[in-house]
C-alpha cells in the first residue's frame, strides 16, 4: 500500500484583501513528512515588501484528482530545506 498523499496550497497575501489569490497547489507523496511537518508549523512564507504567501496542509483523499498550480514549488521547498520562513532568510547562491 503507498503511502498517503497531502496538498499544500499556496494563498498569496497582497497588501489589500482583494489581491488575496491561490496561487499555488500541489501533491507530494506522504513519504516526504519533513515538508509536511515544516509547511504544517509555518504559518506564512513572508517576502521583504511585507506581502506573504500563507500555507495550508491537507491530506488528498482516496483517488482525488487535484488540480495542480505549481506557482512557487522551488521557493516552498527551498524553505522548507534550510527551515525558515522568511524569504530574506534563505542563504544567497
């Protein structure tokens, strides 16, 4: 039996509520837990400007077709594996 699979959704938080967007979503396989974990106690990745991506978690469920908004997998990730949630955190190339 595989694993199950969760969903982190991307909110991009503007400086007005009505620029509030979904701007990213996609599945992972219930293998990869530290991003889980990480994206389950990271409220928000915050930008420099102010402006914030907010995070939400949940599990798919059994043969859920989810429609997929990769927006912004590389910045998520990259967070997530040095484990801070502000983008000025993130060490330089």
């Amino acid at each position: 039996m595989s694993a199950r699979r969760f969903v982190i959704e991307g909110e991009w938080l503007g400086y007005r509520s009505s620029q509030d967007r979904i701007v990213h979503r996609q599945v992972y396989p219930g293998s990869w837990l530290k991003l889980r974990e990480w994206a389950e106690k990271t409220y928000a990745i915050t930008y420099t400007d102010g402006t914030r991506l907010r995070l939400a978690v949940r599990d798919c469920k059994p043969r859920e077709v989810v429609k997929e908004i990769r927006g912004y997998t590389s910045l998520i990730e990259a967070c997530a594996r040095h484990d801070v949630n502000r983008v000025e955190d993130l060490p330089g190339d």
